[in-house]
C-alpha cells in the first residue's frame, strides 16, 4: 500500500531562517511526487512536480530535491508570507488516477 | 495557467436541503476530476474520481446516493450532497486533471467549498 508520511508535523521558524521540510514514501513504483501549498480556508496551490530520483526543482525561495525514499522541501531566507501548510502527495502505478497525500507540514515564519 | 474555478465558496443551509456544488477548469480540458473532503488541521479524504461521460468511482466509506457526482463535460464536475445534514459539514475541494487516466500529471485544485448544515 502507498504511504506518504510528512514530518515535522509543524514548524516554526523566524524569518531568514532556512529549513527543510521532509516527506518519506512508499510506493510501488513512483509516477510522480507532487509538493503543494495549501492556505487556511483554501485549496491546495501547485508546486513542484518530481519524476525520479536525483531531479531537483526551484521556485523563488523553494527548492525541492529526491531520493528513492523521500523528497526534502528546502526553503532558503523564508518570509512571513511563506507561512502556509505544505502538503506532499504520491502517484504510483498501482494506484491509477489517486494520489496520495501527506498530513501536511505547518509552517510559520515570524517577522 | 492551469486554473480551477469552484464554486460556491461558502454554503450555510438547513438540514435536509440539497447542495449542488460546482467545478470548473478555466483554461483547460479536464479528462479527470476528483472530490475531496477535508476536515479542520486534517489532510484530504479522496471522495471520488470522475471522467468527463462516465460514472464516478467513489472511495470506500463513500454513500453514492448521498454525494451524486455528475461529469458532464471536459470543463465541468458537480457535486450535490443530497439531504445534507450537520454531519456532511465540512471542507469540499475539488480538483482537475489532464491528460491520461494513469499519467503522472498532477491535479489543479479549486478553492474549496466551505459547507455548514444547520
């Protein structure tokens, strides 16, 4: 079964300060890993879309790399407005059309 | 690109009415779209998959006859939760794909429908 698990589950950061954001997968055999950002009382926002292992993508202060196992969320010098909740989610070949999502990393940078 | 239009954004009815839901992608063809539910601090609960002609799948645990889903067209999805209650409150998000069925693209979601049974 395809599992996706999202640590930490909160984190709270000042601004400039950099972090990482981690998700560990299972999947039987990966289609894609999808990152996305999601604000209170909002639908989820497109990031980042992995294929395979190595692959790295960036977007202003987000930079989203691979593993086999699990995918890192880098944000660099973050601002106030990079609070949101960050969402990981799998697409695997045994699961069709679904994705499945993480529980969610909520991040909160102070001014 | 890739926008998805949900609409209403905020629905507050009395018990026992039904809410018609709708999903719209702006910019392009929809092969796939998908209904999601979400609850406070909580991820997405898939509710169901639908393809633009056909009969949506529904995820186990899902009534059929409560959540009617209805995929009329390549930019079109609607949702009604039939006799809604205050338990069917919640978060509805829907989302919008392209391209084939088992591909790797990802979905586009709308902004979320906030329903509340009084």
């Amino acid at each position: 079964e395809d599992q996706v698990t999202q640590s930490p589950e909160a984190l709270r950061l000042q601004e400039g300060e950099s972090s990482s954001l981690n998700c560990s997968y299972t999947v039987s055999g990966l289609r894609g890993l999808f990152w996305y950002r999601q604000d209170p009382g909002k639908g989820p926002e497109f990031l980042f879309t992995l294929y395979s292992a190595g692959e790295e993508k960036e977007k202003e202060r987000l930079k989203a790399t691979l593993t086999k196992k699990e995918s890192f969320l880098h944000i660099t010098a973050p601002k106030p407005e990079d609070s949101a909740t960050y969402l990981c989610a799998v697409k695997g070949y045994s699961s069709a059309s679904k994705i499945i999502f993480g529980s969610g990393t909520r991040l909160s940078i102070r001014p | 690109g890739a926008v998805v239009s949900q609409h209403p954004s905020w629905v507050i009815c009395k018990s026992g009415t039904s809410v018609k839901i709708e999903c719209r992608s702006l910019d392009f063809q929809a092969t796939t779209m998908f209904w999601y539910r979400q609850f406070p601090k909580q991820s997405l609960m898939l509710m169901a998959t639908s393809n633009e002609g056909s009969k949506a799948t529904y995820e186990q645990g899902v009534e059929k006859d409560k959540f009617l889903i209805n995929h009329a067209s390549l930019t079109l999805s609607t949702l009604t939760v039939t006799s809604a209650h205050p338990e069917d409150s919640s978060f509805y998000i829907c989302s919008a794909s392209w391209g084939q069925l088992d591909g790797n693209q990802p979905q586009h979601f709308g902004d979320g429908t906030r329903l509340s049974i009084l």
